[in-house]
C-alpha cells in the first residue's frame, strides 16, 4: 500500500485588485470595487470553489501617501470576514490583529464571535505592526522597540488565550426548570496580570467551535521565528526562491521541538505569485503586461521606504547603492523583507529599477509564470523537497489571476493527489490537518 | 389638504431571548441559540419584514456573575451586525461602542467599513461604559468618572468625525491611464491633539455611504441630556409613564437650540414592551407567565447592584428602603436609571418584591399589555402628545413577542397612516428622516 501523498495547503491572501502594484491600471480591473462587499464575496466564492482552506486579510491602521499610486483603501477585517462568512460554508476566514495597538479583551470577543459565526472557521494573523506613523493615530508618539513589540506580543497571545479557554464545554446549564442557566465555577476569568497587560475578567462569549482561531504569524525576522516556532500553527514567508525557502523551512522546523512541539504542528506557507497561461509565452507575456503598468515613481517611493534611504538621489538604471544602506540591526519593522531585498540586488547585481520590477509584482515573494503543468510541477517541486506546506497565494490581478489558477492549475494538483477534492473538515484547523494544542482549559 | 401626519419610528433593541430577565425559561424560548448567528438574521428579517427603521445591539465588555441566572452571552456587535448585512437590504444596524475602552481609529474604521458593507445602513450607540469590573478587563484600576468620561467622549466623537469627514467625495480619481488613484490633496488627516487622544493620520477606508453613522445616545442622567443634545441624531431613553415621558421629550428637544440644532434633529425613542394578545385578558396573561418565570435571586442581586445596596438584609415584602440608599450625587454609572427605580418606589410605595416584578420585564422602561388597537392606540398617544418619536422595541420575549407585534400591530399602525408601508430611503438617516449635520468636510 503506498504511503498517503503529502497534502498542499492553499490561502488566499485578498488584496484589491490584486498583489501587483500596477494592478489596478489592467483593462480587466474594477479598482472602484475595493470598497464593494460583493466583489469579496465573489473572491471568497471562488477560493471556496477551489476548496482552499481559508482567505486572508492584511489590516493596517494607517494610510499611506502612496495611495496617490495604488489602491490601498479596504475594508476592515472583522465586518468584511463575517458578511463573507454568511454566505461561505467552508473555506476559513484568516484576519489579521496587531497586538500592539490593540486590547486583548476586544480581540478575543472579535474572534469567539466570528468563530462562532462562521461555524469554527477563523484564523488569526499576529503582527506587531510597523512605524511611528500608526503610532501616530493612537495617541503614541513612537512605535514600539522590534524587541519589545515582540515580547508584548507573546504576553497578548497569553492573555487572548486564557480568555478562549476559560469557558469549560459545560459551562451553559441552560436549565430552565431550575431558573440556573451557567454553572459560574466552570467559566474562569483570566487573571492575568503582567508586564503589559492585566485582565481580570472572564469573556462574554462562551466557548467558540475551534477554542480560538488558527494562531497564523508572518514576520520572518528571528525574533518573528522564534515567535512562530512558540505559538504558530501557520507561518507565511517570504522566500524568493526554493533553496532559500528550505533553509527557511529548515531553520524553522527545527525551533518547534524548543517548545515540546512536533514539526507537524507547523504550516510553512511562502507566498506565491503565479501567472497562468495556456502556454509559457502567454503566462510571461502576462506578467509583462503588469510590470508595465507598474508607475516608476511609486516603485521608488516605496523602495526608499522599505531600504531607510532616499532613491531618489540615486540614477534609476545604476546599481542599487548596498554600500549606502543601513545594516539590518538598525531596521525596525519589516527586517527580513529589507534582508530579502538586499540579497536580491546583491545576489543578481540589480540596478534600481531592475530591483523595482522584480518586486513590483509580489514585493518579493516566490513568483512564477507557465502553463498550469508547469506552475503544478513546481508547487509540487517545493512540497516534496522540503521548502514549503503549501503556499499563500497572492495573484498579481485579481479576480483573473485567481480564477485562472482555481480553473487550471486546482484541477492539476487535485490530479496529482496532493490537493483536495472536497472538504472533509469543517473547521479551519481541520482544513489544515492540525488540532487545538496549548489547552489552559485544565488551570482552575 | 391635510397636514401629513407625524410618523413613527421603531428600533427593535436585539437581546437573546428577549428582554424579560425570565424570558429564557419560557417554554418557547431557545437560549441554546444565543450564539447562533441564524437566530438573529431571522430577528432582523422580521424587523425588515415589520418596516422598522434599524436594529440595535447592546455592548458590554465583562461578564457579570449573573449570568447564572440569566442569558448573558451575546456575539460581538460589529461582526454579527456585518452578517446580518449580508442577508437584508433595507434595515438600519445599530451598535453600541464605548468611548471609554476603545480607540477612535479602530471605531471610525469599523463603522466606516460597515457602512460600505450595508450601503448606508449604520448607527452607533455611544457609551461611556459602566463599572470598575470593566476597568479590569483593559489594564485599568478605576472605571472613569462620570464627569471624565462624558469628557473624553466628546473629544472621542471630535475625532472619528474629522476620520469620517477627511474624504472627499472626489478624493479617488482612478485614473488608468495617468496613474494617479488618489488626489491626496483630497484626503485630510485628523490632525487632532487633545486632552485625552492624538490622531494624526488620515482614514484608510474612503468615505462611506452615510458619511458617518447615525449618532446615537442612551444617557439619560444631565451630561447625558446635554451631551445628546449636541451631538446624538437618536436618543434611546427609559420612560416610565407618558407624563414623565412628555417632561423628558420637552426637556431634551429644548436644550438642542443652544447649540444651533432644531428640534427636529433628534428623534427620541423611549423604550417600549409590549405584550400583544388578541383579547386583553391573553396579552395580561403572558406578561404574567413571564413574571412568574423571573428567579427571584436575580432579581435581588442585579436590584442591589444598580440601587447600591445589599438588599438581601431587607425583608422581600417589605418596602424599599429608600432612606438606606445613597444620594444621586454618590452614583457613578446609570444615574437615571437609579433615579427612575427610587421615583417609582416611592411614587407607587412598593416593596422590593414589587419593584423586581415590574422592572424584571423592562427595567424600567414603559410596558404595555393589551390587544393591537389598545396598543396601537397607546403608542399614537405617547407620539402626538409629545412624549416620543417612536420607540425602541423591548419584546419582553424573542422572536415571539417581535413576531406578535410585526403581524398584529404594525398593521395597525399602517392602518393609522401613522407608520410607513414601504421604506423610501436606503439609509438608517434617510428611514429616520434626517440629513446630515456638522459637516466637517470644508475644514481644510
């Protein structure tokens, strides 16, 4: 009997009219949308369709000057992820929550509730958030300390956690002859009370169908991979090609047994930019196409941003100045993209504008172009040598990029047995072969 | 030609299984469903079905050790109200949101975001919280003074505002062709520095169908009448009786002209229970059952805590002893609710026994049991006399107390031409039949 095939795991991180910046500009766009419940309804449906294990959404509590060139408005995360989970049965519904501008107690009512909502179905993706210009909006005159962002983190995790799992299965009586409706000693209060936060209470919303949601993280810096290695169930990453996502993969894996935990309680999910064709040529002339729409100004502006240094001074077609950066030590958000970055030019001797296209589509991230038996192969490629559990999928023009994948390339790796044809599960954790660790239920 | 007559306007305040503290031991009432996200878009249906112009949730952050006896659990506001979007077309969404444990860059996105989601249909309930077990929950030692936090929710209210007002109705140019998204000139940031926030930034969600949501106010105690007065759209007060009704109508609408509004700027919405039976004698009999099902335990600790006394060391059937309570002065959270039990006390010179039975159904708030004429009739007595301008709907029983007054008296209402038949706008303002005010966009 042959050993059951490695199973690929598929998100779909939601972003507008898709992950390349240029994207709006394509004739095929509707960027006057981005506010529109429907068109995410519509995207969700077709995740769904594609039987992924769950969509994503990025939140920033800012606005960039940069919309000037991109479309950045989108709706908030809870309200949209819950109109979508009322008419989604499946497909998991992943929102991001900064645990430095936020408060534990709103974040673990937010997701009881749309776990509730959604029949089990919420993932949570942990950032810390990045730059003085959201601390701005929040009364803060600085950002926080990468350091103590982190270790903030870690506390507000605790404290979610404790709430989630302070309702016992059998809290709720619910005994209408005797007038009691909750046994109170089986609900616990946090009780916590730590460096950053102190919550006494217990949570007003019993026990949720997963516990809590799939704890997702996405920095790769190492703070951020120890972080995941601790409390992830699902990582996303960055890694621009399949040696480094090994190393990548490798090096994170092996921080799980740390914390007494196996590899398998891990998801490694790079992102991926795909452009599907009928043939190589019409997936690379697809690509074309949109790096061309890409706006030169906006590419600069953003790069300057991310390297700590003004692009602008610098001749668009000469190389990009490595010998002028900051070192990593004094980056304070975003680190391992910056190191990304960095390797990039340094690695292919790229000049500005070459390092501005090449990111243009997926700010870095695995990209590939090719008919759908090419682009299966090397999602195959990845699974079984060891870089990745599946991958965050991130079309570069959305809703086509998604739809030609969930079209060709689903039937492709269904095909092959190493993706699903149905769902089997009903929760998110479920979807991704994991089960609830770190129970607190038993303190009391 | 006939002056049209005055309409009527309803909210249907949401609350498990309804608003009698025994409700959830009635034979008809599923408390198993208070986390079931099908059991509200059912409720908003048939407020839909009923005409009425918005639904409305209630928001605490704690939970109290009463729930024991009662049905405390509720899903969060904002995603249970953004899944009931997805499924109605027309009625308003209320949610509570405190200004005293949240952020006002968080709440101008989620109402901005919901707004987009439910074309138009939001309102919030500002509060300011009540209670140190509320404290607990977000780092706190002390709940806010009185005082204090009618404070901050004003300058809370400043700030979401100039968030809501910052874009323009032409801030996004989508221009394909040039490349531009945005006119940035277009879209202004808060730039707010005062006693208790800093916000700089701009929104990150364009402009939403309302602007902003409708405003509205449940504070009846002064500052809560002074603060309603100058910026609340709504007001959802505690009426005993029509003449104490018409007192608090005249007073409030009074207090709006020192600050440039006409009366007709805020709709007062006394709350209502009515118990509807085909003959009088049936709808008295099920306010009586429903009575009878209240745990008597309950009803004297939730009495203590709000009268700030502990009333298990006075004889049940004797009287309140209103000589033992603390001045108003003393109070610190729902003042006027405070004051409305002491009134009623001592007008009606009850017992405690007394006083839990008639408040156990509506804490206080006006209840009616007869027929749909005699219903009907009293509602139109409250509304030309200058008591309401509707009503928020308590049904004292969910769904069947909402069903009974949808099939039977909003009918007669119609018949009255008192109500409307069909919805005419497509906004909460526009179902309340108010513009917007305090237009902040010109700033610049």
């Amino acid at each position: 009997m042959n050993e059951p095939k490695k199973q690929l795991h598929l998100n779909l991180f939601i972003l507008s009219t898709g992950h390349h910046e240029g994207s709006w500009r394509h004739p095929d766009a509707q960027p006057q949308l981005a506010t529109s419940l429907d068109y995410y309804q519509q995207l969700a449906k077709t995740a769904e369709r594609g039987k992924m294990d769950s969509i994503f959404l990025a939140e920033k509590y800012r606005l960039t000057p940069l919309i000037k060139y991109r479309v950045i408005p989108q709706l908030e995360a809870f309200t949209l992820l819950s109109a979508i989970a009322a008419v989604t049965e499946h497909i998991g519904l992943t929102a991001t929550a900064s645990t430095t501008y936020n408060e534990p107690y709103h974040i673990a009512r937010k997701f009881a509730s749309l776990d509730h909502i959604s029949g089990g179905r919420t993932g949570w993706n942990i950032v810390t958030s990045t730059g003085d210009a959201t601390a701005h909006n929040f009364s803060k005159e600085h950002h926080l300390d990468h350091k103590v962002r982190y270790e903030r983190g870690k506390e507000f995790v605790e404290v979610v956690k404790r709430l989630w799992a302070g309702w016992s299965e059998n809290s709720l009586l619910v005994d209408k002859q005797s007038g009691i409706y909750a046994d109170v000693s089986r609900i616990k209060g946090a009780e916590f009370a730590g460096e950053f936060f102190s919550v006494k209470g217990a949570l007003n919303i019993p026990r949720s169908p997963q516990t809590h949601p799939v704890l997702v993280q996405a920095g790769s810096s190492e703070d951020g991979k120890q972080f995941a290695a601790e409390l992830a169930e699902v990582i996303f990453t960055a890694q621009n090609t399949m040696e480094e996502a090994i190393a990548f993969y490798t090096d994170v894996k092996s921080r799980l047994k740390q914390f007494g935990r196996s590899e398998d309680k891990l998801k490694i999910l790079p992102g991926f930019i795909p452009f599907v064709g009928d043939t190589e040529a019409e997936a690379k002339a697809k690509e074309r196409e949109l790096n061309k729409l890409a706006v030169s100004e906006y590419g600069i502006r953003s790069l300057s941003d991310l390297l700590k240094i003004n692009l602008f001074q610098y001749p668009l077609d000469g190389p990009v100045p490595l010998e002028d950066l900051p070192s990593i030590d004094e980056i304070q958000g975003q680190k391992a993209r910056f190191q990304l970055y960095v390797d990039l030019a340094r690695r292919e001797n790229l000049t500005i504008r070459e390092l501005i296209i090449r990111t243009a589509g997926g700010r870095g991230h695995f990209t590939f172009a090719g008919t759908a038996v090419q682009i299966a192969d090397e999602m195959e490629r990845w699974l079984v040598n060891g870089a990745a559990d599946g991958f965050n999928l991130m079309p570069a023009l959305l809703p086509g990029g998604l739809d030609d994948f969930v079209n060709k390339v689903i039937p492709e790796l269904q095909k092959r047995g190493i993706y699903r044809t149905e769902y089997t599960g009903s929760t998110l954790r479920e979807h991704l072969g994991l089960t609830l660790e770190h129970e607190l239920v038993t303190r009391s």
